[in-house]
C-alpha cells in the first residue's frame, strides 16, 4: 500500500518503537479523495467495529492500530475531502447531510476514540518496556552464566615450567613405526642386541606432559 504523507497528527506524541511501528502500519492505507463521503463514513464504522473486535479478543496492538487509523482518517484524510471542503450551496442535499453526520462524528465519537488510543498507548508502552527490562536481565544472567563457566583456576601444585618443557619435549619426539619386515629381523637377532634395542626404545620413550593434579577427583 502506498503510503499517503500527513502534516503532525494529533497523538503522534513520544511512544515506544512499538507504538511508532504501529502508528507507521495504522497510517499506511490508500485514501482517495474521489470516493464519496458517505462511503468513508460506512469504512469508519466498520473500522471501528474492528478496533473493538480486537481488544475483545486480547489483541491490543491491532486494537490501537485500527483506532488510530480512524483517528487518522477522521482528521487527516477527510477533513480534505472535497464534499468536507465545498459550501454549503457546491453540494447536494444527500451529500450536506453526510457532510453533518461527519461533523457530529468529529464532535461527539472522535474525543472518546482519541482517549481510548491514549490509553492504549501507555499500556502497550509499559508492556513494551517490561519486556525490554526482562530481555535485559536475562541476558544478563546469561552473559554472566558463560563467564562463570569459563573461569577455572589451576591447583596450586601445578608447575607450569615443568608441564611447558615436558610439552615441548613431547613436541619434538619422533615415534618410531616399525614394519613387518624390521620386526622379522628384530626377532632373529640376539640377546645382546634384543637389550640394546629394549635399552633404545626406552631412552626414546615419550614422556607425557604433566597434568595438573586435581585436589579433589571424582573417580
């Protein structure tokens, strides 16, 4: 739907973004001023017939929107109409007569609809807030959940000098494989020489990093 530009309305008053994103959609409608008078007057009606349908149902927020659209149409969009604008003797009779209907509405229902789109403001403002408060909380419980989760504190035997040199020793260890064909030859050979290798396998042997010894285990 094209959107029809309005000078200040009359409750665009500071709000939430909540309440602004639906003043946006509520004043988002196609309004054309050759559409007789009278048509309109059945469509504000109906548009509040809506409005109420909605706040029976729970549904503030279509509520205030469809009111403020009426509120909107009333006296925006068809205090411009041309049958509005004209004289008296520039229109029919059946067209005056709509013409007085629309100001008795301007007098008498629109006051009450602009009240009742105040206070739906302040409770959707409230809500909105509440909402803001409890998302903020939350994430904040969150963010400090992952940074208790996070922290971990080394025993105080930990000696990190040793666990870094037996790390990089480990880092620079080769492990040997051994094919089927050496292990063929390996077990042809000697005594003396099965010593001599058991000797070389353990000076080779690889020395796991020390870990920290927790003060308290659960196994």
């Amino acid at each position: 739907m094209a959107v029809v530009g309005s000078p200040k309305h009359p409750l665009s008053g500071p709000g939430s973004m909540r309440t602004a994103a639906l003043r946006t959609d509520a004043t988002n409608y196609k309004f054309n001023p050759q559409m007789p008078l009278r048509v309109y007057l059945k469509i504000c009606v109906d548009m509040l017939n809506r409005a109420q349908d909605e706040f029976q149902a729970g549904n503030v927020n279509a509520a205030y929107m469809y009111y403020f659209r009426y509120v909107d149409l009333v006296t925006n969009k068809l205090a411009r109409h041309p049958h509005c604008m004209a004289g008296a003797s520039q229109v029919g009779h059946e067209t005056y007569i709509h013409r007085q209907e629309y100001l008795q509405l301007v007098k008498l229902e629109l006051p009450c609809v602009m009240r009742i789109v105040e206070d739906l403001q302040r409770k959707i403002d409230v809500a909105h807030e509440k909402s803001q408060l409890s998302l903020a909380k939350n994430i904040a419980k969150t963010k400090q959940h992952a940074q208790a989760q996070g922290t971990f504190k080394l025993p105080s035997n930990f000696n990190e000098n040793k666990f870094n040199q037996s790390l990089s020793f480990l880092n620079n260890s080769a492990i040997e494989t051994i094919t089927p064909k050496q292990e063929a030859k390996v077990g042809s050979n000697s005594a003396s020489n099965s010593k001599t290798a058991s000797a070389t396998a353990d000076d080779k042997a690889l020395i796991y990093p020390e870990l920290p010894q927790l003060n308290t285990a659960s196994y």
